[in-house]
C-alpha cells in the first residue's frame, strides 16, 4: 500500500485513532512520513491532535517542500474510508462460530478463545478460516507471505550491502528530520525508496543477461 | 555448561559487559534496548498441550544446543529469592519465574544472550544491551538464532513466517524494546501525551519490568506491536526512527525545565538528595523517585560529576531492588527489613561528604 502521508513510499507504519478501545480512523505511512507524523504529535506546545490532523499537518509540511502529490492522495484516502467500515464487523462473527477442534492436539477454537494461546503449529491450519482475521486484527496486515527471515538466513548475500546502505541513509535522513532540514529528508526518503525498490523486486543493477552467454 | 541452582550475587557483580554498564548511544536516556525472539521447535505441541517429560526433554535438548559457555537455572529448583533475582536484571520475565512445570533460563557470563525455555513459547531468545544500538544486539542475535536452528529445526511457515503459541507474536516473532529515563516529560504531565502518541503508531510503552508493569522512576520501555507483515529489518528500523523523536522531546523538555523553571527542579533534586542522605526506611518506588531525580542531575551538571558516575547509580537502581537486597543480606527480609537496609545502603552512599 502507498503511504496515505506522501503517497510515494511503500507503507508500513499504521497510525491509527483510538476511542475507548475502539479504533476510529486508521491512516497507513512510510517510516520517513511516521518521523514527520510523530513529531506533529509530540508537539511540547500543542495538545495532541488526532491520528487524521498528524498526518494532513505532516503532509502539508511535505507539500511545503513539493514532496507529496496530494491528487493522488485523495482517492488513496476515500478508497480507505470504505475499507474502515467493513473491518468493523469482527465482533458479530464470533458468535456464530461452529465448534472447531484441532485434529492434531484437539485444542478447540473455544478454549482458544478463552485462553489466548493456540494447542500446536496446526492449529493455525485447522483455525484457517479465523485465523486471518484474527492476525490481520493485531497486526493490522492480511498475511500474505513472510517478509522476514528464515530459520538459518545469515543475511550474507549480495542484498546485505545495499541493506547497508540503505540504513546509512536512513541513519542520514533520521538526523536530517532532527535538524529540521525536510528538505533534504525527503530526497533521501526519496533515494531510500528507490533502493527498496530494487531490492524487494529482486532486480539488480548489474549482470543483465549474464545466464544466456555463460550457456552458449 | 554450569547449572546453577544456588544463585550466588557475585554471578552478578561483574563491571563489565551487562546492560547496566550506562555506555552506548543516547545513553542519557536510553537505558538499555533489548531483542527478543520467540522460537517454537518442529513435532512438538505448544507449551498449552505440553507434557512436563516432552517439557524436560526440551530443555535438555536447548541445553545441548547452546553453544559456548552458558549458566543453567532450572526454575523449579531455584528459591523465589533467586527466580526474583533474574526477573530484576531482564535476564527473565515474570511468566518464566512464576510459571510451574519444568523450565529453565540460560544465560551467558556477560548477561547480554539470554534463553528462557518453556515460557509461552518453546524458546524465548534475547539479546539487552545498554545505549541505542539495536544493530549490533540484532547481530548477535541472528547468530545465535542461525546456531540454535541448526540444532533444532524451528516451526516456520513460508506465508506466516515463525508460528507462535500466542498469535500476537506470529511472524518475526521480534519485539524489539527499548528502555527510556524520562525524568523532564514525567514531571511535565507529557507522558500521557507520549503513551498515545506511541500507541496510535502501533507501538507499546509500558513500565520497568514489562507487560503489566506501572512505570517506576520515570522509566518507560517502548517496543513493537505488530510482528507480522514486516520483517525484522522493518521492525528495527521503524524502532529507530521513532525513538529519536522521543528522545528529542525529552531533550527539549530537560532544556526547557532548566531554563524557565529552575527553582522547581533544584527543588527536586535538594529533596531527593536530603530524603537519601536521611531517610530510615525506602520503599523500592520513592527509593526509583529519588534516584531517577540524581540521575536526571548528574546528566545535566546539576550535580558534580566526579561525585557519582552513571554506571554506579544504574548500579545502585539494581542493587536495592527487593530479591538483590535479599542476596546481599544472604537472607530472605520482610518488606520493613527491606526497606531499612535500602536507606541504610543508600544513607551510606549519599553521606554528605561524598555528594554534593
């Protein structure tokens, strides 16, 4: 999802508002907007506005410095709207749920629910038609696939480096917010994104069809 | 290997190494930043359908695993002096020391890996630190982690990642905290600014000793929420790019207080040195008061340097906290004897002649 601050970078940071446990609005940003979006908040000055005035005050900072392209951002917004009045329904559903047990450890969904903790590893499998939502509930994403790593990834291939180099320029654009130079924040969130880019689409920036000659 | 059931306090006295050591980045006010993993073995049932013999075993299968030099401690066998002990240095959670079953905690000489085995999950791995470097905790973590897995092979699944008792956890299965000193925004009234500000972002701010804990002492720890969605890399950066923030508005508000409102804090500060100096009985929450106030005035020269360093006050925080106090007593006390031996050491301390 683009971010709903920038509407350029991917994003990952939800900001959402509460209301007595109740989350109202839910806005999602990039981490170079979530540092914008966290300083409006922690305003020493000013009380503390809501989710929704964080991020229109961070985006019109970004606008200031030609760093946001606000048409865009409007159908990215409206489109949010609706998708906050369907996920309102989860409470209903619980009710209504047949006995599910897991053939594996034989936890059921009930005791599932009255302890919090799952019986085994199938028990995901087996409490699937649930399991999404309730994931999707705490960590606000749908499962789609592991971005993470896995058992035994020592993170030594070629990606390492260009990780690397997209932390420095982070570390640069972190200290680059601090001292209030958004300018400059933005090219580097900018060049950030780009690198991301590349990396998370696989593409590297050299060794174009190096497999066809090796094999004539 | 050395299991040790019989906790002795000089384990724990070592000037090196620890998270209590007050070195580091922003470690004026970061305190510590601490990684954990969960990490749940293949074939096995969670913890909720475990039996206490597949329990056992898998503590002798981590024991195993471990590599390099590390001390054991069975929970079981250990005196409620010594499961507090633990709980007091992070080195456990409270879950681990008041669970029942077979569990252990393993630990490295220098307390900065640790392992719980039979908490929620079947593995709890964790790397604490002090200062703001959550790169090279995430480091040593992916070692010991990529060490472990090759032992035993962890639950994993491509679509969900690591497969957790608790679906809170599910994914990375990474909470990444670190623990802040917040003296300005607590006396300004800006906490509750920042407990909401943090939670609309979807991070978590809780007190000194995690879930459930009311903050003591002005220290707060923040960490990840989500775990799911993000890799590990996300999650850490996210972290890193917040907690600058916060720390940013704590600056501001010291340099504020000092400036408009100096009265108020050499106010304070007088009042916690004279309660050290004279006080006969400290209870632990007006004993992390006081100090939090000290600290705050060696930080900002409100107080002479050569008087005290950081590392002996983050020292002193630890050491009169009630199972460390008991150690050093070699007994178990009641709350009064405690809270008597607490203003003793520190009345001893703060003398009038060796701060000022």
């Amino acid at each position: 999802m683009r971010c709903q601050c920038c509407n350029k970078e991917v994003a990952k940071i939800q900001i959402r508002d509460i209301d007595n446990w109740n989350i109202t609005s839910v806005r999602v940003i990039c981490e170079g907007c979530a540092s914008f979006v966290l300083t409006k908040l922690l305003n020493p000055t000013e009380p503390l506005p809501s989710a929704e005035q964080a991020v229109a005050a961070g985006q019109a900072e970004l606008a200031e410095i030609g760093a946001v392209d606000m048409d865009a951002l409007k159908g990215v917004l409206d489109s949010m709207e609706q998708h906050d009045d369907e996920s309102d329904d989860d409470d209903e559903s619980s009710d209504v749920i047949p006995t599910l047990t897991c053939e594996s450890c034989g936890t059921t969904f009930k005791e599932f629910q009255k302890v919090g903790r799952l019986g085994c590893p199938a028990c995901y499998e087996s409490f699937a038609e649930h399991m999404d939502q309730i994931l999707e509930h705490i960590h606000g994403v749908v499962p789609t696939e592991h971005p993470g790593r896995g058992p035994g990834a020592v993170d030594t291939d070629s990606r390492a480096s260009q990780r690397r180099e997209i932390q420095r320029l982070s570390q640069q654009m972190q200290s680059a917010v601090s001292s209030e130079h958004y300018e400059r924040a933005a090219q580097l969130r900018d060049q950030i994104r780009e690198m991301e880019e590349r990396l998370s689409s696989g593409r590297q920036p050299v060794a174009e069809g190096d497999g066809s000659s090796a094999a004539s | 290997m050395r299991l040790r059931n019989e906790l002795q306090l000089n384990d724990f006295l070592r000037p090196d190494g620890s998270w209590l050591r007050g070195v580091g980045p922003e470690s004026d006010i970061v305190i510590s930043s601490r990684i954990r993993l969960a990490r749940n073995v293949s074939g096995l049932p969670f913890q909720l359908r475990m039996s206490d013999d597949q329990r056992r075993e898998l503590v002798q299968q981590v024991s195993e695993a471990i590599p390099g030099h590390a001390i054991r401690v069975d929970l079981n066998d250990a005196s409620p002096i010594d499961r507090s002990l633990l709980v007091e240095r992070h080195l456990i959670s409270k879950e681990l020391a008041n669970g029942d079953g077979p569990r252990s905690a393993f630990f490295g000489p220098h307390e900065v890996v640790s392992i719980m085995a039979n908490e929620e999950d079947h593995l709890r791995i964790q790397c604490i630190h002090s200062g703001f470097d959550l790169r090279r905790l995430w480091r040593a973590l992916v070692k010991l982690d990529v060490s472990l897995s090759r032992q035993m092979p962890f639950v994993f699944n491509q679509r969900l990642g690591y497969l957790t008792a608790c679906p809170t956890n599910t994914g990375t299965a990474m909470r990444v905290s670190v623990m802040l000193h917040l003296p300005a925004l607590t006396m300004k009234d800006h906490i509750d600014k920042v407990k909401r500000s943090v939670d609309m972002m979807n991070l978590t701010i809780r007190g000194l000793y995690g879930e459930g804990t009311r903050a003591s002492g002005d220290f707060y720890q923040i960490s990840n929420q989500a775990t799911l969605g993000r890799s590990e890399e996300e999650i850490i950066r996210t972290i890193e790019t917040l907690i600058p923030i916060v720390l940013r508005y704590e600056r501001g508000m010291r340099k504020a207080l000092l400036a408009d409102e100096r009265s108020l804090v050499d106010d304070r500060v007088e009042r916690a040195l004279a309660t050290l100096r004279a006080a006969r009985r400290l209870d632990v929450d007006e004993m992390m008061q006081h100090l939090s106030m000290v600290r705050f005035a060696l930080l900002e020269g409100l107080i002479p340097a050569e008087s005290m360093t950081i590392d002996e006050l983050n020292r002193l925080f630890i050491l009169c906290q009630p199972a460390h106090l008991q150690k050093q007593a070699g007994r178990s006390l009641s709350a009064d004897e405690r809270d008597e031996l607490r203003a003793e050491m520190l009345r001893t301390r703060f003398s009038a002649d060796s701060v000022n």
